[in-house]
C-alpha cells in the first residue's frame, strides 16, 4: 500500500506534505483497518514526477528524473486487521568540520550514524524494526539538513547520506514482555571494479553468509545471542575511479559534493546486509567487503563480530 504526499500550496520550501504528516496518515489508515494484515516492511521511495511534479507509482519504467516525490510503501502479510503504530527515525550525519566557502564539510561517517542508531534501538525493545535504509538528501544548507521534505529536484547539487529506520510498536496492553532489544550492525558488499557484475558480488555475499555461519556454529554459541539477519537493500556508491579503495572509502562518506557533475563521475550498485549481532557483539562495527576479497577460514573479512 502507497502512502503520497498531496501539494501543501502554502510551503514553498518542500512543495508537499512532509513526512510526519504522511507518517500520520499512514496511522490514520491503520486505525481504519484499511491495513488488513501483519506489516512487513515499511520503504521510503524516490518516485520520478513529471514537469508538475505528478507521480504514478504504478508505472516501472522511467527517464532518468529531474524531479523527485517521496512516497511511503508499506508491504503486508493479509490477516487479521493491524493495530500497531508505525515510526519512522533519521539519523544524520552530524558535521566535524569544515563547510567554509573554500573548505568542503566532513561529516561523521555512515557506520557511525548506524552505530547511534544501534544505542537508540537497544534503549526502545519494545519497538519492531521493519526496515533500515541509507537515503540521500539533498541539501541546501549544511547547518540545516530537513530529511522531512517529500520532494527534490534531481539535478546538479549537494547530497547528505543519512540513516532511516522505520518500524512499529504494538497498542495491544495484553502484550506479552518485550523481545531483546537490537543490537545493529551491517556487511556491505561493494564491487572490485568497472567490470563486477551483480552475480558475482550475489556470489560473494553468499560465500560470506555460508563462511560465518560455519564460524558462528562452530563457536558454540547459543541461538539467542546468535546474529540474526533483519533486512538487506541495495546502496549506489559514486566515485571519481574504478579503483576498490574508492569505492570501499566511498561507502563510509556521507557527503556528496555536486554528485552529477564532474566531481563524481561513476555510479556502483553495492548491497548492504543488516544483523541483530545482539548483546555480546554491540560493539561490532559496519564494514565494507569487495567481490574480489577471499573467503578463506581464516579471513577476518568472514568475521561477522
């Protein structure tokens, strides 16, 4: 179920509604029962608009966009009527330094932001993650990122990669004490070079999957303090080269600078895996793996902690 932002006439700035508006509606629906079953991912999408900035999200092939609308598309399971509350947290990168007219900004890295988001969730069990995704936002001014606008124009400009986590909370008083908190933490899966194919980063991934599963039941580990998998997404990385350091070093920048134009000349489709890593391995940060790297035993690339 789609859930689009109508023109807000009266805010020059976003063009349409914003996100906690729609967010409301979305509850509004829910409280309907137009929602007849259990929610199983909530997407925030950037759906291509035409000249009047009118989208439909029916259609599935597009032109490269200049305009942009943000819309909520929640996938459900068909049962009994949903009665949770849904959510949504952003995380933006926060400024280290820099930003003067001669000085491009730094900014927290993205693994960071996932990490704050990790503590948060930890401190909130009784919230149900139903997605994490890195959206990038572009900005007008550094010392005021509004990820609450629904529209962009997709043209030349400066970009900010954040962190959104949607989710639910169940209105049931009867429920039953809440599960362990999450401990986040995510593996993503970059290409080697221009000439890395989706099949063999796919293969990659799943040469990991298998290696750290072999390592976790080898561990002896119990089941409850076992990673457990919440969701997965593809990332596009822009580079200025084919090089694996770039794109390694890319996946961690948050800032992209007039991304369109010559400063960054090349787009990578990555895919980015989240865990539960759980109590013991909190403290386990994001990393970046290549296609090309081995998946020997003994590789601390296969290490999920």
């Amino acid at each position: 179920m789609d859930f689009i932002p109508v023109v807000d006439d009266e805010d020059d700035n976003s063009r349409f509604e914003r996100l906690d508006i729609v967010i409301e509606k979305v509850n509004k629906a829910i409280k309907e029962g137009k929602i007849d079953g259990k929610i199983l991912t909530i997407e925030t999408l950037y759906f291509p608009a035409n000249a009047e900035w009118v989208i439909d999200p029916e259609l599935t092939l597009h032109i490269f966009p200049t305009k942009c609308v943000s819309i909520i598309r929640i996938f459900f399971e068909k049962g009994k009527v949903c009665k949770d509350i849904v959510g949504i947290k952003d995380y933006v990168p926060k400024l280290i330094g820099g930003g003067g007219f001669f000085k491009k900004p730094e900014f927290e890295q993205f693994s960071d932001c996932i990490q704050r988001a990790s503590e948060w969730l930890s401190e909130n069990p009784e919230l149900d993650l139903k997605n994490a995704q890195c959206l990038e936002v572009k900005i007008k001014s550094i010392s005021q990122i509004d990820t609450g606008i629904m529209s962009h124009s997709a043209d030349r400009g400066d970009y900010i990669r954040i962190f959104r986590m949607a989710y639910t909370k169940s209105t049931d008083r009867q429920q039953l004490p809440p599960p362990p908190p999450i401990y986040l933490s995510s593996v993503i899966f970059t290409p080697a070079g221009h000439e890395t194919s989706v099949h063999e980063i796919k293969r990659k991934m799943h040469e990991w999957v298998v290696a750290a599963t072999l390592e976790i039941n080898s561990s002896g580990e119990k089941p409850l303090h076992r990673p457990r998998l919440l969701s997965a997404e593809t990332v596009e990385i822009f580079t200025k080269d084919f090089s694996e350091e770039e794109i390694r070093s890319e996946t961690e920048n948050t800032f992209q600078f007039n991304r369109i134009g010559t400063m960054n000349s090349f787009l990578y489709m990555a895919f980015r895996v989240y865990f539960d890593v759980g109590f013991y391995g909190r403290k386990c940060r994001s990393k970046s793996i290549s296609s090309t790297v081995g998946t020997n035993k003994h590789d601390a690339n296969c290490q999920l902690m």
